[in-house]
C-alpha cells in the first residue's frame, strides 16, 4: 500500500477463540502496583 | 473506531477494537478522520473539498486502500467483545496471585507512602509470621485450581525487615510445589536498605523479578524517600541497586520510581536512572488525596504530556545504541501481548489477586489494605465477604461508561480500581488524570514502534 503502512499483524478479534485461559500475569504483579497496563504484558500461550 | 495521534513527527491510526495499528501520510491521515466523522461517501466529498490539490485519483487510491483493510478486519472494526468478557467475567474465578505483606513497618517515611510507612492506616507496626505467611500459599494453592504459575509478591513495608520469614516461604513454596503441579513466581518489592550480598544472592535465584525502589535524581529521591529521622537515602542505596541490577544482567528487574508535583519534570529522573546505568526503568504518577500538596492536579496535565514526549523522543535517540532502555510505561506489545478477555476484564483485583496482610487478613489489593470495609476474609477461612468479591468481579471496561468509548480500553483494562474508588468513591468510577496520562503513555509507546519499524525499514 502506498499510503497506508500496517505496523502489526495480531488481531484481536482472533484471540476471542482461543483466549481466556488466565494463565498470564496479573497486572499488578509485574512493577507498577499503582496503574493497571495490560498492554505490556505478554500471553503465557505464546 | 479509530483513535488517530500526531507524535515525533508520524501520523498513526489505531484500529481501536483490532488492535491494529497505521501509520498514514498527511492527506490518509484527514481522510479517515471524515470516514469516522461521517462514513466513507461525504468523506470523499469532504476530502474534494478541503484538498482541492490532491487529484481524484490519489483520493480513490487512497479510498481503496481504506476499503480493503476494512475488508481485512483492520480498520473500523466493531466492537463485539462486549457479551463474551461478561459471560468470562462471570466465571468461577480462581486466585492466581498474592501481595503478602510480609512487614507492616519500614526503615524509611517516604512522605507519598500509601501505606503510610508501613503501617497501612492501623498505627500499628507488625510482622508476618511464617505461619501466617505459610498459611497464604497454602490458601493460594488451594484455590487456584488448574492454574499452574502463582504469583507471589513480597511487599511492605519493607519486606527486608522480615527477611528470615521470606526465605522461609520460598523454602516452603518451592517444596510443595511439585505436588500440587504449581510453579510460584516470587517477587520482591525494596527499598534497598537493608540490601546485601546473601539477600542479593538469594534474590538472583529465586525471584523471577526484584522492584527497587528510586525516585532519579538524588535531589528528588531525598526529597520524598528519607529516613525516619529525616537524613537521605539515596547514596545508601543507588550502590546497592546498581550492583543487584548488573548482578541479573540487567533484566527482569524494575529500578522505580514516583513522580510528584514536586517534580514534574519527571523526565529527567528517567534519563537520571538510565545515565547511571539502569536498563530497566518505571516512573510512575504518584497517587494522592488531592489534599496533598505533592498530589498531581488537572492543570499538570500539559507538562506532563510534554515530559512523556521529550522522554519518548529521547528514547527514539537512543534506539539501537548502548544507550537504550526500556520505561515500563512506554513498553507494548503489539505482536505477542494478551487476548482480548485479560485487555477487557480488568486487573483482577479481588478476584485474581488480593493483599494479605501480616495477620492473615484477605484484601482486594494493597491499596485497599487497612480499609476494613474492603476486609474479604482471612487465609484460614478464605473470603467470607462474597458481595465485595462480586463488585470487583463486574468491574471491567463495559461496566464503566467512560471507557466503553475510549480508544485506551484495550491496553489500561479500566485501569486501577483502587485509584478509582480513591478519587470518585466507586470503583466504578474513572481517576481523571490517571486516564489522561494513560492515553499519552499508550500514544508514546506506540509511536516508538512506529519509529523502530522506520528505522528497520
């Protein structure tokens, strides 16, 4: 594409099936203990 | 919905339900702002109107473009997700992570301590008994179910004041592991203190992850961090942090520290930690009554974008040279992060997670601690108060009307229920400044992957 440029390929409509198996870290436990970041943190199923 | 932001020079579109992420030229990037003001037909007719210099061609390129990432499931992408995260969110929940509060003292007064020194607004000071604290992993264990990783922070106070009692846990944790089909993942929260060789030692091989806290600059971290008697901390402390750090290679490990209106030039206390060394940083916003003078207000909010930008730029700097970092805030993960249910379900406070403190108690989390409406039970007799757990249990994105539209949803969760009840009495309720400075983060953090496939490219 010329004027467009896609930076990921994850979709988060694709995670709606397999996802949810809350072996992942819990928000808080990872440095902030102040904010909740989920954005950050990494799938356990990876 | 897309989210669309100007940083350091790029034009990025968040796809704000897939999660995808584009950078566009300037004419793409007024496009698809009239595409979600008003729908791709007037869009057009806008576009021809307002870039009489941009031939119909381009604009069809352009427009085919948008068309077929639409098509792809990457732009303007609805937002489904709402009926699966409360059918998930109502699922028996199990406990996957403990904050033990193995001390309810400190060796410091750091004046913004939520825990008001320790003693967590109970004027008392204690200390967890191995017992109490043993009793916690077993609770843990017991009500886990099938998960096998366990998390658990050893927090304060300063943990180190009761250090015996955490090697102790370890020991404990690591011998029932294998029979449960658990693996525990200790942590710990210091102020350094009482930091040395063995502690360190002991650390390195147990502790999937150590969070030191320093504020940056000596200045600043003496201002906020002193002793009880009021002499400075920092020179005692800034050794004994850089040797742990080089001592784990500079990973997993979190050198942090909290910004207050007394700096709100926080940006230079990142730069300060990482000119001394530190590759892995978190500064964070303090959290305050607004009665406090440190406390951050509405009208800080201007510099404190403009500091997460200046940090941004000179972490763009210093991509790719000996110099880089990681902020913690800044961090993102685009390609591997989590699913849609941990983005949308909240942090799990009360649920997933809860604080113990050193008599055994059960809290939502240990910003709760020493409120005792907030007190769920205890580990002997697990949670008792059922319709605290269920409150924290519905609290998600859906359930808060300010983040149902805002594009952060997916990377803050909601954000911080204790934050939250804090600042509107509700946990429901959404912390103002919080959120504005989560969205600048998430912008900056995303437009430094944007210059890092720039610069691949």
């Amino acid at each position: 594409m010329e004027h467009i440029k896609t930076l990921n390929t994850k979709r988060l409509q694709n995670t709606v099936k397999e996802g949810g198996c809350g072996e992942c870290q819990t928000s808080c436990q990872s440095a902030c203990k102040t904010s909740c970041t989920v954005g950050n943190q990494s799938c356990e199923q990876k | 919905m897309i989210h669309q932001f100007k940083n350091n020079g790029y034009n990025v579109v968040i796809d704000v339900n897939s999660g995808a992420i584009h950078v566009v030229d300037d004419v793409t990037y007024d496009f698809l702002s009239y595409w979600q003001e008003s729908g791709k037909e007037q869009a057009f007719a806008k576009m021809k109107e307002t870039h009489s210099q941009v031939s119909e061609s381009e604009l069809l390129e352009i427009q085919s473009e948008i068309d077929s990432l639409i098509q792809d499931g990457s732009l303007f992408t609805e937002d489904n997700y709402e009926p699966k995260i409360k059918d998930f969110t109502a699922r028996p929940t199990v406990v996957k992570a403990l904050c033990l509060h193995i001390t309810h003292d400190c060796n410091l007064a750091c004046k913004y301590c939520f825990a008001e020194e320790g003693e967590y607004h109970t004027g008392k000071r204690e200390l967890m008994s191995y017992e109490v604290g043993k009793q916690a992993l077993d609770f843990l264990v017991a009500n886990s179910g099938s998960r096998v990783n366990l998390e658990v922070d050893f927090f304060g106070g300063e943990p180190l004041m009761n250090w015996q009692v955490v090697k102790d846990l370890v020991a404990y944790g690591r011998s029932i592991e294998k029979q449960h089909n658990k693996n525990f993942r200790f942590t710990l929260t210091t102020n350094g203190v009482l930091l040395n060789d063995e502690i360190q030692e002991f650390a390195n091989k147990e502790m999937a992850n150590v969070v030191l806290s320093c504020d940056g600059r000596p200045e600043i971290h003496d201002l906020m961090r002193p002793f009880r008697k009021g002499a400075p901390s920092y020179d005692i402390v800034m050794p004994k942090f850089k040797k742990l750090a080089e001592s784990r290679n500079q990973d997993k490990y979190y050198i942090r520290g909290t910004f207050t209106r007394n700096n709100l030039d926080f940006s230079k206390d990142v730069i300060h930690l990482a000119n001394e060394g530190f590759k892995q940083i978190s500064v964070e916003p303090v959290v305050a009554q607004e009665t406090d003078d440190y406390a951050l207000r509405e009208e800080d909010l201007p510099k404190l974008f403009e500091e997460y930008d200046s940090l941004a730029a000179e972490m763009m700097r210093r991509q790719g040279t000996d110099k880089d970092f990681n902020f913690f805030h800044f961090m993102i993960d685009l390609e591997g992060g989590p699913c849609v249910y941990k983005r949308l379900s909240g942090c799990g406070s009360g649920t997933e997670y809860m604080a113990v403190t050193p008599t055994g108690e059960l809290y939502p989390c240990h910003q709760f601690v020493g409120n005792t409406d907030f007190c769920l039970g205890d580990v002997w007799n697990g949670v008792k108060k059922t319709e605290v757990v269920n409150e924290f249990k519905h609290c998600n994105v859906y359930a808060k009307e300010e983040c149902r539209n805002c594009f952060a949803r997916f990377y803050c969760s909601g954000g911080c229920a204790a934050n939250a009840f804090n600042f509107t009495g509700s946990i429901l309720g959404n912390y103002h400044v919080g959120c504005e400075l989560q969205k600048k983060r998430i912008e900056c953090a995303i437009a430094l992957k944007v210059h890092a496939a720039s610069k691949d490219a």
